[in-house]
C-alpha cells in the first residue's frame, strides 16, 4: 500500500479484518476531537504513541498540527529526534517553550509532581490548540498505571483518541509495524525528572547529564537493546539500571562495559558511578516508595 493510497482511504480495505476495525474505531475518536473541522491539535512527544496518533491522523485526512514541548526536562537530543521523526511522516513539529513550575515547588509536590508539571504544560497547549480541543498520545494501557500526569488530562478536557478507540499499548506495536511507521518498536523514555526520586530537586546540570548519557549510551553498538535509566536516587550519586530480560550477553560483562565505557566517555561528570540490574526497569521510585 502506498502511503497516498492510505492518505485517501476511508475503509482501510487492504489491512486485516481486526486492524480495520481498529482503525475505523481511532478514525472515529478523531472525528469528535475534530468537531467537524478536519484538523486536530496533537500533543507531540516524539514517543511512539504520538507518533503513532499523528501518523495515522494524517493519513486519515486529517490536517494534524503537532506541538512539541521543550525544556529542561526534555533531553535536546530528544527534542531533535522527534522534529526528525516527524518530518519523516511528512509533518513538522512545532517547539514550544514552557517556563516549569520551580524545581522546590516540583520537589514539595512529591509523588504529583507530574500532576503539577502537566497541569501547566497541558493548560498552555490548550490555549494554543483550536477551539481549545488539544489530544495527547495517551492510550487504553496508561488508564490501568499510576499516571498523575492522566488526572491534570481529564481535569482539562484533553482528548485521548487511542484510549477513546480501546487502543492499548500492543495494539499499537502491532498496527504501527502492519502501516509501516518508522521505529514501530520504539521504546519509551520518560520526562528526566522521572530520574529522580520524589522530594529531590535536581539541578540544571544533572538534568542535562542524564539526557546526554542516555542518548551516548543508546547509540553504542554494545548497548543495542538493552534497556536502562539513568537516575539519582539520593540525589546527588548516578546509578545505571539496566533492564535484566534486556541484557543478551553475559551479565557481569554487559555491566562492567557499560560503567568502563560511561567513565571514559564522562568521567567526573559521574563521579561514584554504580550499575545495578533491575527485574523491572520503570516504576522505580513508585516501588521502594511503597516498601
């Protein structure tokens, strides 16, 4: 299928029976975030599930307008790939600037800090989406996960379309690699706040580490795959965490090449390094929170 014959198509007659249906349903989500007008406002983070959204959107007929937001908690490296990736799908995302709250407000909020982060956020991209009608990339998983951040989105009225068409995250694995959306696979990399554990209020320069490591490490031939987060969990030494179902070689060599190669790539800049493997890599400061 060519991606003008998708553009144009209103059946989906070429896919599956169960992805059409899919579809037909994330089409129909979309029409009521349009109101009629065609054009729908995306929160654009350059993750797989808005890329995901826009992508599909686009190729629905809609014209998508996608805004990215930059900061201190968004990695450079990150804001770049997802202006790249969306260029890729034909579109352009729009940076936009967004002043956070302070970091000792983000640090008293504890676990809502990321309520108070997108509260903000969202609040100002609404203002900037027509008629007020911005969507985000949330979908059916995220309703099931301890997301702060989903209660400042139902609070403000954003549109969710892939949780609206019963979208979950497999769902979108599978449908992003039967269209051919590039990095169908693509894995999550949260805010960089979430490195550091809640009460913590983290400066300019350990933000800017953290983003600049994670993106040296992902681009080494012995780290393809393999899953990690660097974080700060007392808020002033680096740790490592690496994903154990992740690693392929041997373990204690995977860990002693990672922390090799990250001093000599950084040194002081991550002073008392530690890597330590994790039986789940995300949630980490929600686990020892409840212990």
């Amino acid at each position: 299928m060519t991606q003008e014959a998708f553009r144009t198509m209103t059946v989906f007659e070429e896919t599956p029976a169960a992805a059409d249906e899919d579809l037909q349903r994330l089409k129909s989500a979309l029409e009521l975030v349009g109101g009629g007008t065609g054009r729908v406002t995306v929160a654009y983070s350059g993750g797989l599930d808005s890329r995901f959204l826009c992508f599909c959107a686009s190729r629905m007929g809609f014209a998508v307008r996608l805004l990215h937001v930059a900061g201190p908690h968004i990695a450079r490296e990150e804001t770049e790939q997802a202006q790249r990736l969306a260029q890729a799908m034909g579109l352009e995302a729009e940076v936009v600037h967004i002043e956070l709250a302070g970091a000792r407000e983000l640090a008293q909020a504890g676990r809502e800090r990321c309520y108070v982060c997108k509260k903000k956020i969202f609040s100002q991209l609404k203002e900037m989406a027509e008629g007020g009608r911005l969507c985000d990339g949330t979908n059916a998983s995220d309703l099931t996960a301890f997301r702060p951040g989903g209660r400042a989105v139902a609070e403000l009225g954003i549109f969710s379309p892939l949780a609206m068409a019963g979208l979950a995250k497999p769902d979108i694995y599978r449908l992003a690699a039967l269209l051919g959306l590039p990095e169908p696979r693509q894995a999550a990399r949260p805010c960089l706040l979430t490195r550091f554990a809640y009460g913590v209020e983290p400066d300019a320069a350990q933000l800017e580490t953290v983003g600049e490591v994670e993106d040296w490490l992902s681009r080494q031939d012995f780290a393809q795959g393999l899953r990690f987060r660097l974080r700060y969990p007392d808020g002033s030494h680096p740790v490592l965490h690496l994903e154990g179902a992740s690693i392929k070689a041997e373990r204690k060599t995977v860990v002693q090449k990672a922390k090799e190669a990250l001093l000599a790539r950084f040194g002081d800049r991550l002073k008392g390094l530690k890597v330590e493997v994790l039986d789940v890599l995300s949630g980490y400061y929600d686990r020892i929170k409840s212990r």
